[in-house]
C-alpha cells in the first residue's frame, strides 16, 4: 500500500504491515493525536477548577451547588454516545472523526468567553436569571467541550495497536494535564501581573475572565493543529486494519442494543469508574470552599480570603497536573499490559489518601503533596480505565461503545451531585467533610478493581 503524499500527516508515518492488524505509529504520529487534548483540556480545567468558584461568586446557595454540577456529566451522557455513533458512519473529505472537532471548537470558545460573564449584565446577586444563565452557558459549554473531546479519543482506537496503545491513552491524558497546568494557574499569574482578583459583588474579578478568554484562544488553535495534522484512515484501510470484511453488511444497530450486547468489561470497569468520579465530582465542587475554611478561615465566597483560595485552588490544580504528567511520562507509559489492573488499584489508593489528607491539612503548603497524589490518581484511573475496556473491542461500533463507555464517567459524577443535596446538610455543611467522603469513594473502587477481567491482558 502507498503512502499518502503528505509527510506530516499521520497516516505517512506509519510501518504498514498489513498481515499484523494496525501499523505502528511513529512517535510524531502520536504526539499530532493527542497534543490537541492539551486545548481541550484547559476547557474542561477552567470549568472544573473555577466553576464553583463562579457559582457562589453570583450568589448561588452552598447548600444548592451539587445542581448546578448535574449539568455538565449529563450533557456528556447525552452528547458522546451520540457523536460516537454517528462518527462510527461519517466518512468524508475531512475523515470520520475530525468533522466534529471543527463544529465544536469554536462553539466551545464562545460559550468559554460568555461563562466568566454570568455576572455582568446587570441581573444582580443572587437572581434567579444570573444562576438560570450561568446554568445552561455552563451547560452548552460542557455540551460543546465534549463534541471536541470525542475525536481525540476515538481516533486512538481508530489507529493506535494495543502495544503503543498504554502510551498513546497517557500521552494524552499528560497533554491533557499540561492544559490543566496553563488553565488552573492562570488566575493566580494573572492576578500577579497587576489583573483585579476582586470584583463588585456578584461579578466574577478580571483574572478569572481573562484566563477564560486565553483558554478560548488555546482552545482553538490547538484543535486546529490536530485538524490540519490528523489524516484517517479510509474505510477500506479501516476494514483491513481491523480485519473486518468491507463486503459484510453492517447493520444500523442502537445504542440500546449495544449496551445489550456490550463487552463484560464495559460493566465491570464502569463499576469501578462509579467510585472513582464520585470522589472527583466533590473535589471539583467543594476543593475552594474546602481550602477556604481550611486555610482561610472563611466560608464567605465574597471575601476576599476566599478568592485567595481559589486562586491557590487553581495552583494545586496546576501542581495535581504537574504530578500527573510526570506519573505518565515516566511510568504509566511504560506499563506492560498485564500490569493494568495493579496501577489501576495503586491509582486509586494514591488518590483517597491525597483526598482525606485534604481534610486534615490546615497551610497552604501542606496541601501539596495531597494534591500530588490526587493528580497520580487522576492520570492513572483514566489511562487504565480506557485501556482495560478497549482490549475488549473490535473496530466494529467503535466510536459509539466509546461515547457510551463515557455514561460511566458522567452517571457517577451525576449521582454525587443529587446525594450531596441528602449528604452536605447531614454533615454540617461541611465542605473539607465532602472531600473525606471523596477519599473514601476512591479507596472502595481499589478494592472493586478486582471485578475486572480484561480480555487480552489478566493480572491477578
């Protein structure tokens, strides 16, 4: 088979062997499929470290913060099984999976620019239409961020091999940190550079939005690189490298059914995912109102020791990042695949002590190692979650058991969200409290990896 006649695209840099499924793949050719995640990923960073932040900034009750929370995983419940699907069929002059990216890029970029602003015009604190437009902007973006997000992810089970398959999941997950690096300490830099870190009550302060609006900036310019970079493969080249039979006919199957028909390891990992997007669910909710009462000594969102932690919630966010990347570059890109389940367990236990140390850790500094932990954890339960469940596929329906996969990401985070309504109020409101309960989670879901039977690799 013939190359194509661009050398920087990625299908030009590959070893072809067709008697051995997928080529392998130059390490160029990995870093141009998954370096986008690094834009993507300062989307999801802001969101995630800023958003509560934001919420209480406006007037949102304490008590009430686990709605607005709801929003995002269920706009990803509903968005990336259904890209998954329909890219599974999209076969055009710009490839399968990349169409979607260029919808949702630049949707994404606006609805970042217009989230910081939720404050702004003129609704006043705590006003129903305040919250009301900051709930769905925070919807629409999280619907966007995902349309991004699902290429990035399918193309890695579109044309990476199971033996570059443990580098590629973490070399995207590393970039994907290293997003979270610039969005979570832009805040804090910015306010350094002279950028007000306070504002008039209910507005969110200048540092905030301006590290929005870069995101937004880095958003797009990064999944315009993977665009320009990325070349699919075409469907015969699909079929062969999957051996699937081109002359087959392959049905229009639901969703539905194939949930029905899923692999065990779809059940058995998204059992084990349950515990652990519990836990990140309250860290992403309760981390600066946490840090706050901890450190500060305030519960009050409008003070401005307040601001200060989440500002320095943006730091150990950016230092949980740091953790991350280095834990992937040096480790978990290496790891064998009989390996999966121990660093997978390893992982989760890494990241509830870092959770209930939280708890116990009254300085700024002291917060560190913690957050270090929690950024192992982060790395390794994503990159081994993915990896154990997509030993299990075949190229047939690919994108949309990987949409579908992410139901066991977002459903944990929306079950968190509903019971801190029963849970916060029976703990005495107490968000360093909601952070222990996170840790907990994580060290149940070490034990519940033992539920796993991978279908190429098994460790004990």
């Amino acid at each position: 088979m013939q190359a194509t006649d661009s050398d920087t695209k990625v299908k030009a840099s590959t070893e072809v062997d067709v008697n051995k499924g997928l080529p392998k793949l130059k390490l160029s050719a990995i870093f141009a499929m998954t370096f986008g995640f690094f834009g993507i990923n300062m989307a999801f960073s802001l969101q995630s470290s800023q958003m509560g932040r934001i919420f209480q900034t406006i007037g949102a009750d304490p008590t009430k913060l686990g709605f607005f929370f709801i929003l995002p995983p269920l706009a990803g419940m509903v968005v990336q099984p259904l890209i998954g699907k329909y890219s599974d069929k999209t076969w055009n002059r710009f490839g399968r999976r990349m169409p979607y990216l260029m919808i949702g890029a630049p949707i994404a970029a606006l609805v970042m620019i217009l989230l910081p602003n939720a404050g702004s015009f003129g609704f006043g604190y705590g006003s129903l239409l305040a919250l009301l437009f900051g709930a769905f902007t925070i919807l629409f973006m999280d619907l966007s961020s995902n349309v991004c997000m699902q290429p990035f992810k399918m193309i890695i089970g579109d044309m990476v091999n199971e033996d570059q398959k443990d580098m590629a999941w973490s070399w995207q997950q590393s970039f994907s940190n290293l997003g979270g690096v610039f969005a979570t300490i832009a805040p804090y830099v910015l306010t350094l550079f002279g950028i007000s870190n306070i504002a008039p009550k209910g507005q969110v302060p200048n540092s905030v939005k301006l590290a929005f609006y870069i995101g937004a900036g880095i958003l797009l310019l990064t999944s315009l690189y993977t665009i320009l970079s990325v070349k699919e493969y075409n469907p015969t080249e699909y079929d062969l490298y999957h051996d699937i039979d081109p002359n087959e006919k392959k049905p229009d199957v639901s969703l539905w059914h194939l949930v029905k028909v899923a692999p065990k390891a779809f059940w058995e990992v998204s059992f084990v995912q349950l515990f652990a997007w519990f836990a990140f669910q309250y860290l992403w909710t309760y981390s600066t109102g946490a840090i706050a009462d901890n450190v500060w000594h305030t519960t009050n969102p409008a003070s401005a020791g307040y601001q200060a932690a989440g500002n320095w919630y943006g730091i150990l966010t950016c230092i949980q990042s740091v953790a991350a990347v280095l834990w992937g570059m040096l480790l978990l890109s290496r790891t064998k695949a009989t390996q999966r389940k121990l660093w997978y367990r390893i992982g989760l236990v890494m990241g509830g002590v870092g959770f209930i140390m939280v708890f116990f850790t009254h300085s700024q500094m002291g917060l560190i190692f913690p957050f270090c932990l929690i950024g192992i954890s982060y790395l390794t339960m994503q990159t081994q979650a993915f990896s154990l469940f997509t030993e299990s596929l075949d190229g047939t329906n690919e994108g949309a058991y990987l949409g579908l996969f992410n139901c066991g990401i977002c459903l944990p985070q929306i079950i968190a969200s509903v019971a801190s309504f029963a849970i916060f109020p029976l703990i005495g409101q107490s968000m360093p409290g909601m952070i222990v309960l996170g840790g907990i989670s994580l060290i149940l879901g070490a034990f519940a990896v033992s539920v796993i039977h991978p279908a190429l690799s098994e460790t004990k």
